[in-house]
C-alpha cells in the first residue's frame, strides 16, 4: 500500500469528493475502501431516493427552492431511481455510500441545481431518515409473513385438533394432549412476536430529517410537512439524539432474536419428530435433502437451517449493542457498522419466515404412531390420580397410591390400563370399574375441557378466538 506524498501544492478534490474542498491530499486508496460503505448500503437507494424527494418538495414550500427546482430534482431523481430499477446505474466507492452517489448522479443530470438538494440538511439526518424507512418496510414484511405463519398454524391445528399424541416435559411422555394443541403453543409464541415488532414500528416511525448534522439548521424548514410526506408518526424532539439513536434498529434486532429463538424450538421438534426414533410426522420431499454416501437418508435440512440461523440473529443483536455502548454524543463514523447487522438480520428472518409459511400447510401427520406413542410411559398416570381425587382421596396419598400401580405395570411390562381390576384394587378399594374408561389416552385429553385446556372442543374453540384476536389486533389477512 503506498502513502500519497505532500506535494505542498492545493488540490481540489470537489470534482471527486462533496466534501472535497477543505482536504488537499487525496484519500488513501485503501481508506477510501476501509470506509466506503456503497457495496451495502446501496440497498437503501429507494429510501433515499424517496426521503430526498420529500426534501425538496419541503424546501420549495418554504421558499427555498422554486417550482421549477423543485420539479427539475424530482425528475432527476425518479430517472435515477428509474435507471437503479434497471440495473443501469453505476455505484462507485469513490463515492463513498448511497448518498453521495445518488446526489452525484442527480448533478451530472440536472447540473447545478441539483447541488441544492442538499441545503438544510446532512448525511447524519439522511441515513437516519433512510434506515427508519428502510425498517418501516421490512417490519411491515415481516408482519406479514408473521401473519402468514400464524394462518398456516391454525389450518394445521384445527385439522389436528383430534390428533392424540404425548406431551413432553424434560422430554420425557408426560400427559396426552391435542397435536392441534401443540400447534397452538407455537401460534402463542409468534401473536408475542408480531406484538414486539409492532411495538417496534412505532418507536421507529419518528422523523429525524431536519436534525441536520446535530444541531438542526438555520433554514425555516418545515419538518412537520417532511413528516407527512414520508408518512412518520412523529418528528424526532431533540437534534442530537435524531441522528445518533440506533435504538429502534437494536429493538428490531432483539424481537428478531426473540423470534428466532421460537422458530429455533419449533425447528428443533420438527427435526426430533421427523426422525426414525419418534415418526411423529413426515416432512415433505420439496423441503428436506439427501446424503451424497447414504442413500437411504432424507435430510430435514430447512429446520435444521432455521435451527443455525437463530445463531446469526442473536450474534447480530448483540453486535449492534456492542456498537453503540461506548460512543458519545453525536454521529460517528461506527455507525456504518450497523447495516450490515440490520440488513442480514432482515433476510435471514424474512427467509425463514417464508420457509415456515410452506412448511407448515405440507407437514403430514403420522396418526397411528402418535396414538401408539401418547399411549407408552404412563402419560394417562395423572388421569389415574385425578380419578381417585375424585372418589374422595387427597392428592398426595392417590399420588403415592398411582406411583405404586407404575412400579407394578413396570414389573408386568405392561400399561396401566393393562393391569388386572383386582390388581388395582389391592392399590386402593376406592378404584372400580369405570377406571378403564378414564385410562384411555383419548378420554384423558378430552378431560381436560376448559378454557386453555387441550380438550379437542377446546382446541377448535381456540382456533376461532385466534382467528378474531388477530383481526381485533393487526386487522384481517390479505
């Protein structure tokens, strides 16, 4: 790498750089790349393309511009916009990041008018107006394919709402329950995540153009009429706050992590009950792959993706935190850092939401082998407990009393509801002949009938009170 000499003589960078005119030398080669950040940032040409607009339309309202400015930027700028759509638009890092080379381009094509555009503001309220807009779509994408994953998880779980299987706790078989339960858990976790990234988009839609590098600016904006044109709730209060808050981008980061973390668990039953051990469920051809050596292997390689991609997320998260804990008041240079955290944060949960989207509505359900498996490890033992409650036993002595008849069918190797009445008897008098009844796996999850129970009346009815919460709450599905 070689350093520029001095040659002690003025140069003017201005054909190069904005913000040539007090700099001399030439930036390093290498800096210029160290610190350039076009290769990502690109990616918010629309929110700055759209952001710029609204500027101008509010600098000929206040007289700053003419009509004619005005319209001359506009046009500029919806060429350019044009040409990007296309792909006929060259990025260059001399030019540092998204904003230079849009401005850039928009001088080339207007001439000097264009060099207008920028009054009353800088880049330190730009990229922050731009990155709030640039999460205020994804959020909103991300709200929909949420929705699109809780409307799959209420098809599958009203289909399986009678489908018996084990619950788990420790992983061990615990109690029967509704398969369409089940689902339901994972829909709970997803209505507490649409909400986080709800809450999110509020606090992220606040204007903070017009906060200009820090400390607002001597013009006679107008950043009200900025904010109706961009549709923001609210115009950020203080200037040097406006353009040094990442708080909502670390927000959006921690309920992405939060996300991340359920489809994680989701995935990591999916792969366990799609194994040979359990065959729980079947996933599809279209969503799993093979072994280059075993033929016999069909691999769950999405939910093992999604599994791993919960790892990126929370490393992002915490990057970001890591980012802004120890800069001062105002902007620095270390906020560039946080796009790339925010841009792959976006896709990844974008991508694994769309995938679960798919997923969900295909799965299929081996019935006769969740039957066979809620019917091993005793799961209807509490049943049993419950029972002798009911005749007029106190809790703890029936518990005693049923961990006796699991030592007893342990030792014949057989099921509860395998051993003799007279074997039970001799366990408690109390236990008659309707116990069989009781013992049954698919009576010991229709028990449970009440509100949040498992009860496959319950299931349904559960189904239709999610279905109006998520109207009451985030509006009807498109």
């Amino acid at each position: 790498m070689s350093n520029p000499s001095h040659s002690g003589q003025p140069r003017d960078q201005s054909a190069e750089k904005p913000w040539g005119g007090r700099f001399e030398q030439a930036t390093n080669e290498f800096v210029e790349r160290f610190t350039a950040s076009v290769m990502f940032d690109q990616r918010l040409y629309a929110q700055d393309i759209r952001g710029s607009i609204a500027h101008a339309s509010m600098l000929a309202k206040v007289g700053i511009l003419t009509a004619d400015e005005r319209d001359a930027i506009v046009n500029g700028l919806q060429s350019i916009l044009a040409d990007i759509r296309a792909g006929n638009f060259t990025w260059s890092i001399k030019l540092e990041d998204v904003h230079m080379n849009i401005e850039s381009a928009l001088v080339a094509r207007i001439g000097d008018v264009g060099k207008k555009l920028h009054t009353a503001r800088s880049r330190n309220d730009q990229v922050a107006t731009d990155i709030r807009l640039y999460m205020r779509d994804v959020l909103d994408a991300v709200d929909g394919l949420l929705a699109a994953v809780q409307q799959a998880l209420l098809t599958l779980a009203e289909r399986e709402a009678d489908t018996v299987m084990p619950g788990f706790t420790h992983l061990q078989p615990a109690q029967p329950i509704s398969f369409g339960h089940h689902v339901l858990a994972w829909f709970e976790m997803l209505v507490r995540d649409r909400e986080r990234f709800a809450d999110c988009r509020g606090r992220t839609n606040v204007l903070p153009l017009g906060s200009a590098a820090l400390a607002g600016t001597t013009f006679p904006i107008d950043r009200a009429y900025t904010a109706e044109l961009l549709g923001f709730a609210a115009v950020a209060e203080n200037s040097l706050d406006a353009v040094s808050d990442r708080d909502f981008g670390i927000e959006f980061c921690a309920a992405a992590a939060t996300l991340m973390v359920h489809l994680s668990r989701i995935s990591e039953e999916l792969i366990i009950w799609n194994s040979q051990q359990f065959r729980f469920i079947d996933l599809p051809d279209a969503f799993c792959t093979g072994s280059s050596i075993m033929p016999q292997k069909k691999n769950p390689d999405v939910p093992e993706l999604v599994r791993g991609k919960s790892g990126r997320v929370v490393g992002h998260l915490v990057s970001l935190i890591t980012l802004m804990k120890g800069q001062p008041l105002a902007y620095n240079k270390d906020n560039q850092e946080d796009k790339e955290p925010l841009f792959d944060t976006a896709d990844t949960v974008m991508d694994c939401l769309r995938a679960f989207a798919d997923l969900l509505p295909a799965l299929e359900v081996e019935h006769e082998r969740l039957r066979d498996a809620a019917a091993q490890g005793f799961t209807n033992a509490t049943d049993l407990a419950d029972y002798l409650v009911r005749n007029g036993v106190a809790f703890r002595d029936a518990h005693a009393v049923v961990g006796g008849a699991v030592r007893l069918a342990l030792r014949r190797n057989c099921a509860l509801e395998d051993l003799e009445l007279a074997e039970l008897k001799g366990l408690s008098p109390l236990i008659g002949e309707d116990v069989y009844d009781v013992l049954k796996v698919d009576k010991a999850m229709a028990a449970r009938d009440h509100f949040g129970g498992t009860a496959p009346n319950q299931v349904r009815a559960a189904v239709i009170r999610a279905r109006e919460r998520l109207n009451a709450k985030f509006g009807s599905p498109s």
